[in-house]
C-alpha cells in the first residue's frame, strides 16, 4: 500500500506543539533526577497519605525497619565470621557465633515478614491511587467550561493526564523501591564505614558508570516512547474504528479492510523502527556504563585485598565487608533504575498535573445568581470566536427570545446556528456583547441552576450504556415519576420503543451488557426527545430533532409542539424548511450574522436567503407533495409555497463555507406555469374553507 509520501498526501501524526514534554524528556539526567527524585517521593507519599494515612504510614515505618533489620543482619555477619574465625576448639568457636547466627536469623525473618507487609499494604494503596487521580481528571474535566474542549491539543492533553492517572499507583511500588534501596544503602555504608573509612567513596565511584548510563538508556527510552505518542495514539483510533460496530457495514461495503489494515502496519512498522532505534542506543549504553563499572569495581575489591594483606582489615570485617559491598552495590543500581523508573513515571504524572492546572484555568467562573425559568433571553450584540479561530463564528447578532415562542434557526451549513444555541443555552459564554436571562447575562448565572432549566436534543446524542428509564430521567427523576416518563414518551413516539423492550423501563440500553438491548437509530432520537420533554425546563433547544424519524414520526413531534411553546421558549434548527412553518419567528444566518428575519409567509414571499433555500427544497420535493407525510391540520405546510407565493428557482451557485447547495435543473416555462397553477389552487381552496 503506497504510503503518504508517495501519494504526496500528508503524514498522519500528532504533534506537541508546545514541546513541553520534549524539554522535559531532555533533562533525564543524573544531576536532574537527584535534583527531583526528593520532590517525587514527595508527590507520592502525599498523594498516598491523602487517600489512606494509615497505610501510607505503615509503608514508611515497614521500610525503615527493613533498613534497620538489614544492618542489623550486616553486623551479625561480622560478628559470626569472627566468632567463626577465632582460636580454640570448633565446639567453643560455635557456641561463641551462636548469639549472632540468632540475630543474623531474626533479622532475616523479619525482614521477610515487612516484605510481606509491605507489598500487601502497596497492593491496597496503588489501585486508589490511580482511582482517586482519575476522579480528580474527572472532576476537572466536567468543571471547564464548554469551550475548553475547542482549544487546540486541549483532548490530547486529556490524555497524556489519563495516562498519568493510569499509572499513578506505580508511584506506591517504585516509591517503595526507591525507599527500600536508599534504606539498604545507608545501612550498608554505616557498615562500610565503619569497617574502613575509604571503602564508601570507592564504591561510589565505582557506582557512578553504570548510574549514568542506566539514566541514559532511561532517558533514550523514555524519549522514543514519547515521540511515538502520537502513532500509539494513531493505533487506538485505528483500532476503534476497524474493531468498532458501527462501521463494519462501511468498511466492507467500502472494501476498505485491506487499506485500513495496511495504513495500520505502516504506523506500527514506524514505531518498531523508533523502539529499534532506542534499544540499541540503550544497548551501547549500558555496555559501556558496565565495562567502565567492571573496571572500577576491580579497584575496589583490589582495595579490599590490599587492606587485608597489610593488616588494616581483620578477616572476619573483611568477610563482612563482602557482604556489605554486594549489599551497598545492589542498593545503588536499586536508587539508579529505581530513579530512572520513577522519573518516567513523574514525567508522566507531570502530564497529570499540568492538564489538572490547564483545566484550573478553563473552570468555569462565574456568577452564582440562581435563575427560575427564563421568561425572556435577550441576545444584544452578540460576537463568539472560538480559540485561534480567524474569524467570528457569531457576529453583530441581536434578537430576544420569550417563553411561549418558537424561534427558528435557519441557514447554510456553518453559518453559526448550533454555536448561538449554545449561547443561548449559557453553555458558551459571549467574546464580547451579551446574552441575558430576565435581564441577568449568563456567566452572572450559577451555571448547574441555569442549566437545570436547559433541555437540549443536540444532534450528536449520547447513547448512555444505562437503562431506559435513566437514559430518559438522565438519572434525576421527577416528583411524578414513571408517570412523568410515560407521559413524555407519548409526546416522542418512545412510547412504541418501551413496548419493543424486553423489561420496559429497567431495559439496559446497550447490548453488550447482560440483559442489553439494542436501539435503530430512529428510536434512539426518540430516546433523546423524550429526555429533554421529560425535563421541566424553559427552555427547550431542538437541533435538527427529527432527523432520524420516518415521515409519521416526525409528524407527531412537530404537530405537538405548540403545546410543548405554551410553558417554554424554544429554539428549533433544523434544514428541513417545512418544520419551521409552526415557528413565530426565523431568523436566517449567514457566515454568523442575521441577513433575514420574519414568519414564514413573510420569508417565502421575500427575494433573499430564505427564498432561495426554500426554493432548493421546494423544486426537489414538489413532486411528491406527500413525501413528508404531513396533513392539512400540521402546523408545518408541506412542501407547497404559501398560497399566492410563486416558487422561484434561483440559479445555481456555492454555498458559504465552500458547501455545495443541491443543482436545480433549469426549470422550463411549463414548469412554472404549472407550479404557479398549483399555488393559485391551493390559495382558492383555502379562501373557500370555512
């Protein structure tokens, strides 16, 4: 499969604009993680003792004891070799080693017995740890405001946080690592030193190789990993969309299993060839930190020799001061891979915390006014850009909306009508000029009460994996309870869905779950219609609210709601211009702004935007004037003018925002004399009702 460079076509990757992660990948270094590794432990051990202080105090207590316990057994080796080692018969030399073979014992059982301790206390700690930094990621999420999620890299960040909250609870255990070596080590150089002042410094020296090439094998994988971030992300998305429902009828109508897969193997072969790379750059590496610790570590067991033969060292310290180098040597490589572990693991909890303040920055601030249901939203002036957007999205608009009215949202694709009901609805908040409930502006408003008043069929809805009854109540029942859902039901046409579900109301509403069940697309709008009629709101904000409804159901919403305007204000978007005839009011956008406003009759009979989209639909569906399914008691005409209204037919032209608008054939004289026929006929039979 060619590739993107021999297509010419763009690569596909993610990238750190800010290159945070990069710098702070760069500065894994010996003299850095020495620098953060107090400040990580720190971070670890408080966010522990925040979520269980008990066990975080019996984690540090256990490792300063094994620390103790561990000296404590280097002294009883040096106490048994030279008990081991002194004249007399072998009788006397036993009894004489037999108090320290005791303490020796005693200390390895306890240290084995703190282990134990230890890693059933790490066991109960990690997994909060990773909860408690999820539920902070979800606090944080659902506090931003809206408009958050429209900042650039704002979800990629989101997931290098929810990264770092997977991995929070390998804090525990590498925190317990670190602690434990660094206990290990300065029990044994106690011991060194006292068993020879000169031992130590050679050691750490020794040492000192091998930490930094393990710190920069670390650094090099740590680097890989993060700059294939966004392939690794690639991948999962990938796999989603192959692996996922609802698009294997495309991707086998679309034959395109074979194009998938192979953009898939050519992602990961870019990452196999990033991991190449990086082991065998941390290979080279680590060979050389050990050849250079092999030969240091020959000094200082030549030192060692050397202390003995010239009489410095008694045998008996000298069989201790094996011990206590093995032991030293093994801490020191525990606190380098130790360190180099958990500094990754920081980086990512950085990732964690930094998006914890980025989302500090985006929480929504504003007023705490309590709002009823608003009887009037006043819209003066309105202009929204979203981030680094080049231009308004909505500009210069003013209108009012009154409870009772239908207000309607009419124009081209990307013209802003969705944005302004978001608005209106206080989810975003204005760049400059005002949107006002009952003379009150919306970032003046506590937003969980405005919203309280909100009932919203966006047209991406959600399908919560809950029951029906909860998909519905959206998990905040009425006083009235399932007589309120019920009620609802018949206004959305849900009401046949209940009676296709295996247990009513308590049906779990996703087939993957034990006892689930599955919904088609018309009948999960339903779903979300009757959320928002089950919720005593004021107002109701309907975007594109019937597009998944057969003719009979779209039918039944529009026909009720009138009634539904009675004891709110509404606001429908919708493209389908035969929907808009029941509204008091449209207003027609264009590139953000409103270039018309008026009724229905008003803006068929008016040359403008209106007309002309009217006009497109009109030539499309005259020729079935049934196809919406609508009767002549609906409060939406069907797809004939007003009466008296002739249909013109604009010429063909773009639309804004590079959309294409539906070609009209070229209408022939016969044509509008017969569409003016038709128009007549209608006007004369309705003056002839009674």
């Amino acid at each position: 499969m060619p590739d993107e460079a021999e297509t010419g076509g763009e690569e596909l990757q993610f990238v750190d604009r800010t290159g945070s992660r990069e710098r702070a990948g760069q500065q894994i270094r010996l003299a850095d993680m020495a620098r953060r590794l107090p400040r990580l432990v720190r971070r670890s051990v408080a966010l522990a003792w925040s979520i269980d202080r008990w066990a975080c105090l019996g984690l540090l207590v256990c490792q300063v004891a094994s620390g103790a316990m561990q000296a404590l057994g280097l002294l009883a080796v040096s106490g048994t070799i030279a008990a081991l080692l002194a004249g007399g018969d072998i009788y006397g030399r036993l009894l004489a080693a037999w108090p320290s073979l005791v303490m020796l014992a005693g200390a390895a059982a306890a240290r084995a017995l703190l282990g134990i301790t230890v890693a059933w206390l790490s066991s109960r700690l990690g997994p909060q740890m990773s909860r408690e930094a999820e539920l902070g990621l979800l606090r944080a999420v659902t506090e931003v405001e809206l408009s958050a999620y429209d900042a650039p890299g704002f979800n990629h960040r989101k997931e290098a946080a929810e990264r770092g909250a997977e991995v929070a609870q390998d804090l525990v255990t590498e925190g317990q690592d670190l602690i434990a070596s660094l206990a290990s080590l300065i029990a044994g150089a106690g011991v060194l030193t006292a068993l020879h002042p000169a031992l130590l410094p050679l050691l750490a020296l020794a040492s000192f190789p091998q930490a930094v090439a393990q710190i920069s094998a670390a650094r090099v994988r740590y680097l890989a990993r993060l700059r294939s971030n966004g392939d690794y992300r690639l991948l999962s998305i990938l796999r989603w969309h192959v692996g996922d429902r609802y698009a294997a009828d495309q991707i086998r109508a679309g034959t395109m299993s074979s194009f998938l897969v192979g953009r898939y193997r050519h992602i990961t072969d870019r990452i196999n060839r990033a991991d190449r790379r990086a082991a065998d750059t941390g290979a080279r590496m680590s060979v050389l930190g050990a050849l250079c610790g092999g030969v240091a570590s020959a000094a200082v067991w030549a030192a060692v020799v050397w202390l003995l033969a010239t009489g410095r060292m008694s045998v008996g310290h000298a069989g201790t001061a094996v011990f206590a180098l093995q032991t030293v040597g093994m801490a020191l490589r525990g606190l380098v891979v130790g360190g180099a572990r958990i500094m990754r693991t920081g980086l990512y909890m950085d990732d964690w915390s930094a998006f914890l303040r980025e989302a500090g920055g985006y929480r929504m601030n504003r007023g705490t006014t309590v709002p009823g249901p608003p009887q009037q939203i006043t819209v003066q002036d309105l202009v929204f850009r979203y981030e680094e957007a080049a231009n308004d999205a909505v500009r210069g608009v003013s209108f009012t909306l009154r409870r009772g009215e239908v207000v309607a949202l009419v124009g081209y694709n990307g013209s802003g009508k969705t944005t302004l009901a978001k608005l209106l609805s206080g989810l975003y908040l204005p760049t400059t000029g005002s949107v006002t409930w009952d003379g009150v502006p919306t970032g003046e408003l506590d937003p969980q009460a405005m919203w309280s008043h909100v009932a919203l069929v966006p047209q991406d809805y959600a399908r919560w994996p809950l029951t029906a009854r909860e998909n519905m109540t959206l998990g905040q029942p009425t006083s009235g309870g399932d007589a309120d859902i019920h009620a609802a039901c018949a206004r959305s046409g849900a009401d046949e869905v209940l009676t296709e579900l295996r247990s009513g109301l308590d049906t779990v509403l996703a087939r993957d779950w034990l006892g689930g069940q599955e919904l088609s697309g018309g009948q999960w709008q339903r779903i979300a219609l009757t959320r928002a009629f089950y919720r005593p709101a004021g107002l109701l904000v309907l975007d594109e609210p019937t597009a998944a409804l057969d003719p009979l159901g779209e039918h039944r919403i529009f026909a009720g709601l009138r009634q539904l305007a009675a004891t709110r204000a509404v606001v429908l978007i919708t493209h389908r211009l035969t929907n808009v005839a029941c509204a008091d009011r449209i207003l027609v956008l264009h590139k953000g702004r409103i270039v018309q406003q008026g009724t229905f009759p008003e803006l068929v009979a008016e040359p403008g935007p209106f007309r002309d989209l009217w006009a497109y639909q009109h030539t499309r569906e005259a020729a079935d004037p049934a196809a919406d399914g609508r009767s002549a008691d609906d409060c939406a005409p069907s797809a004939h003018p007003a009466p008296g209204v002739p249909v013109p037919v604009p010429a063909p032209q773009p639309a804004p925002h590079g959309d294409t608008v539906p070609r009209t054939r070229k209408s022939t004289e016969g044509e509008r004399t017969s569409a003016s026929a038709e128009a007549e006929t209608d006007a004369e039979a309705e003056a002839e009702a009674p």
